[in-house]
C-alpha cells in the first residue's frame, strides 16, 4: 500500500512543481500548461515553443468551455 501512495505522489504535479524547471521557457511553458492562461505564453522567448504553446492553451479553454456535462437521468418517483 505504500509502494501504491508513493507511486501516486511521484506522478502527481501541481504549478509550484514548474518553479523548479532552470529554463525560463520551460518554466513558462510549465505553468501556461496548469493556468490554461496564455498570460504565460507571452513570457517564452522562442518563436517555436510560444506557437506550441497558444495552442494548447486554446485546446485546454476550448475543453473546458464546450465539455459536454451529461444530465443527471430521471428516476421514476413511485407513490
């Protein structure tokens, strides 16, 4: 059980975890994946990884702008 929650923890990754990245463009790039905000983006100095990234900042607002919520079904009340 511990192998299991260390395995877990190991995986997991929040936006202070990008702090620790040497290059600022990595580092940007990081914390715009986690944000979804391109406020990041426009702090990356390469013309390649900048296009990547608005790219995925669009394809993460667009996920959660137009994500499908699947409504909750009818139960049958019974009298």
């Amino acid at each position: 059980m511990v192998f299991l929650a260390s395995s877990f923890a190991v995986m997991a990754e929040d936006l202070s975890s990008c702090t620790l990245k040497t290059k600022p463009d990595e580092m940007n790039y990081c914390k715009a994946s986690f944000a979804g905000s391109a406020t990041f983006c426009d702090m990356i100095k390469n013309g390649e990884t900048k296009r990547d990234c608005y790219s995925m900042v669009i394809k993460i607002q667009r996920n959660n702008a137009y994500q499908v919520k699947k409504p909750e079904p009818k139960v049958a009340e019974k009298e």
